[in-house]
C-alpha cells in the first residue's frame, strides 16, 4: 500500500486515531498534512511523521470554524500542489442526556464537529480529488449503526448522518473517479472519552467492560483503524465506494445467540 507521492489531508492528527492515520500514512511515503487545534500535541504527530520520513504540513486549525476549513484546504494545496485522499477524522463524542438544560448547544457543536466540518471540507476538496481521481475517507462508529449508546443522541446522530451523506457523496463523486467510504470503529483506546469529561478510571473501567462484551474480547487500537483507513484510500480497495467498513471486534454483532455445542 505505498502511497508515495500522494497528498494526504488528515483532520484530528493531534491525538488517537487521526495522529496514527498520519503516521501510517508518513510510513508508506504519503505528503501528509496534519489538522488540530492543539498544537503542542500536533508537534508530537509532525515528530513522528518526520522519524518516519515525511515531514508534514503542519495546520493549527478549529475545523469548526469556515475560515480555519479554507485556511487548511488552501495552505494544503499551495503547498503540495493536489490532493489525493482526505481524512475527515475530527470529532467529538460528549456524553449528555437530550433532558440537559444545554442539550441543543450540546447538539448544535456535535453536529458543527463531527458533521458540517466534513461537508464544507468534501465541497472545498471535492475539485482536487475530481482531479487526482482520490478518495476520501470519513471516519464515523459503530454508533451510527445498530450498537446504541446512552447519553449519546447527537453523536450517534451526526454519524449517522455522516454515514448518509458519505453515500450521497459517493454516488455523485463515482462518475468522476473518487470514491468516498467510511470506517466505523468500536471503542478504541484514545482521549475522546476523557475530552468529554470522563475519568480515566471510568474509561479504563468502560473498556474492561466492553472487552468481556465482544466476541474478540478487545478493544481496538488506534492503530487497527489506522491501517483499515490506509486500506480503503489505497488501490486495494478501487472497487470500494460507498461502504461503511465497520472494526469492532464483532460488537455490531451483539444480539447473536450461539447454540450451545
Ligand atoms: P481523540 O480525542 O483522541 O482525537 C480527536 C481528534 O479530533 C483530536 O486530534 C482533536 O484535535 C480533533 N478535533 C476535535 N475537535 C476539533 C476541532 N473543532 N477542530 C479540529 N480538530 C478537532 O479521539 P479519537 O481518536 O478516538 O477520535 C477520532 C475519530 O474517531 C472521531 O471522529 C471519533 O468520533 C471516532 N471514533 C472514535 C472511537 C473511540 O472509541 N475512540 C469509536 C468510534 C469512532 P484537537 O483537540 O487538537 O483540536
């Protein structure tokens, strides 16, 4: 899966996911530019991509903001000159009840975040993937899917609907060669649990619990969706548009019932 030479646009690099997206993708001799509003934790990332041979593009950004969602698509293409695949990874995942007195704050900033960031930055790109026949990848959850969450409405809504407009775009995009997916992870060890206020206590004792739950018996490693999200922007996967690539160690699968033997 060498992306030599391909220009890679990764949001959320700062942490989890998104920084070992951009590091798996430096690996594999991609130009990378990195988006995240923390630029100390952004450093580590540009580091790593570095040690791995590709210095990044380095864009302190709040992809919530239109100008900072410009800013990074024209700094990315004056930079490397094109784009070839675009990671909408940002997110935020806040844990609230819809009975909170600040429930519509809570869902207007979930949906700005994890939604209309990732269509303002498909229309922005959509041009330069047209002509790097690139792809896109989105990165949504197995909330959008059967598994449902408690105090999780708006999250589980914005990926729902960025599963939605994932296969809108993917259709309209096919005739002119870009493909557009997304990867739908189970609980993976990162800080989102701790950026919306949970303990490390808590979130260590929520994955214990999720790994007796799952056929696999893990959780997932931001690594393991990094190399899916390598998968689908790469050739390998040239036949695929317009899926939601779930890897969550057989979660969705939960309501099975095994015969006993
Ligand atoms: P992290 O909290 O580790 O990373 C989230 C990233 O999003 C950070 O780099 C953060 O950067 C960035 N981000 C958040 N808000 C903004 C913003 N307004 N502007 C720019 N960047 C922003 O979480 P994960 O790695 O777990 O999350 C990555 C994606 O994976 C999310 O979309 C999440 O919904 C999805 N996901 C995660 C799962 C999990 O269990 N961890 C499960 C299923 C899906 P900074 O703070 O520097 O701005």
């Amino acid at each position: 899966m060498s992306f030599q030479n391909k220009v890679v646009l990764v949001t959320g690099a700062s942490s989890g996911i998104g920084a070992a997206t951009a590091i798996a993708f430096a690996a594999e001799g991609a130009r990378v530019a990195i988006v995240g509003r923390n630029e100390k934790k952004l450093a580590v990332t540009a580091e790593q991509c570095e040690k791995k041979g590709s210095k990044p593009l380095f864009i302190a950004a709040d992809v919530t903001k239109d100008e900072d969602v410009i800013r990074i698509m024209k700094d990315t293409i004056n930079h490397f000159g094109k784009l070839d695949v675009l990671v909408n990874n940002a997110g935020i995942a806040p844990n609230a009840s819809i009975l909170a007195p600040d429930a519509m704050d809570t869902f207007d900033k979930t949906m700005t975040t994890n939604l209309r960031s990732v269509v303002h930055l498909t229309h922005l790109a959509a041009p330069y993937l047209v002509e790097s026949k690139g792809n896109i990848v989105n990165v949504s959850s197995i909330a959008a899917l059967s598994v449902v969450v408690n105090y999780s409405s708006a999250y589980s809504t914005s990926k729902a609907g960025l599963d939605h407009f994932t296969r809108c775009v993917a259709l309209e995009l096919a005739a002119k060669g870009v493909r557009v997916n997304t990867v739908n992870p189970g609980p993976v060890k990162t800080d989102i649990l701790e950026s919306a206020g949970v303990t490390a206590e808590q979130r260590d004792a929520m994955m214990a619990a999720v790994s007796k739950m799952v056929p696999l018996g893990r959780v997932g490693e931001p690594e393991e969706i990094a190399d899916v999200i390598l998968f689908l922007a790469s050739d390998k996967a040239k036949s695929v548009t317009g899926s939601t690539y779930v890897s969550d160690n057989g979660m969705v699968m939960n309501g099975i019932m095994q015969i006993p033997e």
